[in-house]
C-alpha cells in the first residue's frame, strides 16, 4: 500500500499529524507494506517572508 501525504513542512499541526501518523504506523500490524510518499505543500503562499511584528508582540 502507498500512502501519499502532503503537508506544509513549517506548520505546527502538520507536524503534529506527522508523528501521530508515524505512531500508528508503527503500531499497524502490516507496517513492512506500507511505502509512505511525503510530498510537500505550501499552506499561504501569499504570506510574508517577514512579519512586521516580532516574536514577543505575537505571543
């Protein structure tokens, strides 16, 4: 079985997702026919390289 996933690789809740599906990857019990195809994606590509805030006025 191919899986193929696609996730923006600086989101946070991508890679949360990431390692809840390694976790039941690895607990699937015909895990060795399985064959994961991870394809990038971007989630805004009309965001701003910069912000105009900093770090802590975000938080």
């Amino acid at each position: 079985m191919t899986i193929e996933i696609w996730s923006d690789v600086v989101c946070p809740f991508c890679y949360i997702g990431k390692r809840e599906f390694e976790n039941a990857l690895q607990r699937f019990p015909h895990k060795e026919q399985v064959v994961v195809e991870w394809k990038s994606f971007e989630l805004d590509p009309d965001a701003p390289a910069r912000s105009e805030h900093d770090m802590y006025g975000m938080l």
